[in-house]
C-alpha cells in the first residue's frame, strides 16, 4: 500500500514538474505572424473545401456508413489467417473487403461495400464463400450489419447538415454571450478548423466514417472553448484599458492566457494519444483526429479568431462591453 502510495506521489510530482516548464510571462507578438498564418491556413482551407466537395459527391474515399455495404462478424473454429481469408474474399469478388481480428477470440470482422440487393444475400454470399473456401472449419455468424446505398447516402448528407448546424449555433452562441463580431470570429475559426483537419483526413486517404465527422465536431467544441477563454481575457482587457490600441490589448491577452492554454492543449494531447496508441483499430481514426483536432485548436484560436477581430475595430468591439 506504502509503495502504490509512494508511486502515485512520484507520478504527481513529475507531472507537476513538468508543468512548471510552462510560461508564466511572456510578451510575445503573436499578431505579427497574422498575415503569414492567413496565408497557410487559407490554403489549407481551401483544401478542405475541395475535399468537402468531394465528400458530398461521394468521390472521396467513404465508409461503409456513407456508401453502404455490409459488415459481419463471423466466429471460425479453429481460427483462420487474416490474409488466407483475405484472399479467400478478393477471389469470390469482394476484394473491397476489410479485415480485422477480434482479440482474444476466433472471430472475424468483415466489412464489404460491395452492396446486395437484401441483407439476406449479403449474408448468405459471404458466408457460402468463406464455407466454400474452408470446409474444415465451423463457421458461425455472430452478428451483421446492412446498409443500403439510399440509406448511405441520406446519412452522409445528414452528417454535412449536422455540422453546418453545430457551427451556426456556436456563433448564436458566442453572439449572446458577446458581441456579434465575437460570434462571427468564432464560426469563421470553426469552419477553418473542420475544413483544415477533413482536408489533411481526405489527402492522407483516410476513410470518412461516422466516428471520423464524430470526432470533427468533437473538436468544434473544443476549438470554442480555447477560443472563448481567450475573448474573455480580451473582453475584460477593453474595459480595463480602453485607451490602449487594439492590437496591443490582444497580444497580451493572448499572452496572460497562454499558459492555460498550453496546459489545456497538453493534457488534452497526451489523454487523445494513450487512446490513439492502445485504443485499438476501431479508435485510432477518432483519436488522430482528436488529435489533428487540438494541434489546429490551439492554433487557429491565437492566428485566426483573434486577428479576425481587428477587422472589428475598437468602436465596434467596446460598444458592448460598455454596456
């Protein structure tokens, strides 16, 4: 019990020595690098839009849950090499096929888009094959899943609505709790993080599942609560110093909220990558881009949101805050 104590004490005691590593003060002048970060994320943006773009006509590369298909988990007795059921697969013509053990047992996910008129067929084909293939051994289904081409399509197009929606509420949102520019700056920051991140997804060929638009709305919000807690600091910094320009009064806002934020962003990053690193197959997809996610998070909310606001101006800024 001692040792589990003494441990737990070591364990905190590092994590706070690191911690201490952070900043307290600095006075550094982020918005000299606006013009230069405007010009990097726009063009990463501008490669979200074209992957959005191929998204919504179904050109990019989509899961199974957009393009529809089918997916079963099957138990084999004794258990079969995934690259001898690979390619028992591929030569009964659904090469498109994808893999996966379950571990610790004898099954076996299989996920096809090669869509079947019924689940019934879909089923019955896949499992004939793989009993064709391997006569000597006991298949049995364990669980499937189907998913029509109609059906997948109407849920990729909801998946676009529901993120367009998330983002028009969170500058509802901010615009109440605010000012209206506050709120355009925060859904101008939102969108850019959604566009940048699907951007990267879709150039490195990920596949667009629904844990993958789960884990871009995820880091809607979290992008929100990075970029809120500097506009707070700003928001007080106006009343308190209502003489000083602008831009100055952002950069040490930036700078009084820094070390929370690294804070923030380093603890979320090490919790996202335990889970991408043992997370398994199935989690790996949402957690890098968890991942992707924080990184873009904690950028955009110093060099997009906040030198959106100098586009604002003082008068149109304090006139709230005055109130």
């Amino acid at each position: 019990m001692k040792e589990t104590l003494k441990t737990k004490t070591l364990s905190t005691d590092g994590m706070a020595r690191f911690f201490t590593i952070l900043p307290k003060e600095t006075h550094i002048d982020f918005l000299r690098l606006r013009k230069v970060m405007a010009t990097i994320s726009a063009i990463l943006s501008l490669i979200g839009l074209i992957a959005f773009a191929m998204i919504w006509l179904g050109q990019a590369k989509l899961g199974l849950e957009f393009t529809g298909g089918t997916a079963l988990t099957v138990e084999l007795n004794p258990p079969v090499a995934i690259d001898a059921a690979r390619a028992a697969l591929a030569k009964g013509g659904f090469g498109d096929a994808q893999l996966q053990d379950i571990r610790g047992t004898n099954q076996l996910a299989i996920r096809t888009k090669t869509v079947r008129d019924t689940e019934e067929e879909a089923q019955e084909q896949l499992l004939q094959l793989l009993r064709r293939e391997f006569p000597d051994r006991t298949i049995a289904l364990i669980g499937s899943d189907f998913i029509s081409a109609t059906v997948g399509r109407e849920l990729r197009d909801k998946a676009i609505w529901a993120a367009l929606f998330t983002t028009l509420g969170l500058l509802a949102y901010i615009a109440f709790r605010f000012d209206f520019k506050f709120g355009v700056a925060t859904a101008i920051t939102v969108f850019h993080d959604i566009l940048v991140v699907l951007g990267i997804v879709w150039l490195m060929g990920m596949e667009i599942t629904l844990l993958v638009i789960t884990a871009l709305l995820t880091l809607a919000g979290y992008s929100l609560t990075d970029t809120v807690v500097i506009f707070d600091r700003i928001r007080e910094n106006l009343r308190k110093h209502q003489r000083e320009p602008l831009m100055k009064i952002i950069n040490d806002s930036i700078n009084q909220v820094l070390s929370r934020t690294l804070m923030t962003s380093l603890t979320t990053l090490l919790a996202v990558a335990v889970l991408y690193l043992f997370g398994g197959p199935v989690l790996r997809d949402f957690s890098f881009v968890l991942i992707l996610g924080v990184i873009f998070g904690t950028y955009s909310s110093i060099y997009i949101s906040c030198p959106l606001l100098l586009l604002g101006r003082r008068r149109g800024l304090t006139a709230q805050v005055k109130q």
